[in-house]
C-alpha cells in the first residue's frame, strides 16, 4: 500500500508542511515479490560495481592512459618546439603517388595528436562499454590503441627529424 500525502496549507513563512496520515494496523505484511526484486535489485547494483572495479583493475587500460596522454603530450609539445624549424611544405601523405598530393603544409602535423586523442578516448568508451562482454576483444582493441598511438609518435618524429 502506498502512503498518501496530504499537502497543508502555506505557513507564514511560506514554506509547505506534509503530514503523513496514521497507518491503520490492519497487519498487512509486504508481499515476498517485493522482497525478492528489492534483494535483486541490490545484487545487480553490486554486481555492476564489480564490474567497474574489474575493468578498472585490468592493466592493459591503464596503459593506454597512460601511453595516450603522454604520447599525446609528447606528440603536441614536439610539434609546438619544431614547428619553426620545418620547411613550409612536409612529407606528411606519403601514400600517395605524386610528389604534390605528398607534401602538404606543416600545420597539418597537428593531425597526428589528434589522431592519437581521438583513438585513445574512442577505444576507452567502447571497452567500458563491452569489458565484460567481449574480453579477449577488449584487450585486442586495447593492444592495438597502443601500438597505433606508438607507430603515430615515431611517424611524427622521423617527419620532424628529416
């Protein structure tokens, strides 16, 4: 049975007062239905916290914290020092086949930092998501965060060495 509220009037200090009306002891015990999904309840909440606590324990995610954010600032900070230093024009697309779609200009370096952000931060939401679902594919995307952001940080170097 639920309990009813009845609102009184404004007081003079303008705030509302409730008043719960009186139980009728009519020893009406709470059904076991009720019982059951209140403890299911509780145990799916503390289930759930497990789970945080699992995927915050595993050390392949806090490598790729840590491995994003300080490559991250490497690859910035590296760019913000040599920025002067670089020709106007870079190697930076060198996938493609003429020498004119290869270079482009040096503040496009930026995108290296970014890509390595943005693979960082994506893989970190889709494997919160999916941990406990998909293991061994959570630790797949995780490894390959890694080395991809790894393999930008020395792509950046070798353009800003040559």
């Amino acid at each position: 049975m639920s309990k009813k509220v009845k609102e009184l009037p404004k007081k003079k200090n303008g705030t509302n007062s409730t008043e719960e009306p009186k139980q009728l002891n009519l020893d009406i015990k709470e059904p076991f239905k009720n019982k059951f999904y209140k403890a299911k309840r509780n145990f799916d909440f503390a289930v759930l916290k497990l789970e945080v606590i699992k995927f915050l324990k595993d050390p392949l995610v806090w490598s790729v914290i840590i491995w994003g954010g300080c490559l991250s600032l490497f690859q910035i900070n590296s760019i913000i020092t040599n920025i002067e230093k670089l020709p106007t024009l870079i190697p930076l697309f060198k996938f493609f086949n003429s020498p004119q779609d290869i270079l482009s200009p040096k503040e496009y370096l930026y995108i290296i930092p970014t890509l390595s952000i943005l693979i960082t931060v994506s893989t970190l939401f889709s494997v919160s998501r999916n941990y406990n679902k998909e293991k061994s594919l959570s630790k797949i995307l995780l490894v390959s965060s890694s080395v991809s952001t790894i393999f930008l940080s020395i792509i950046l170097i070798q353009l800003i060495k040559t």
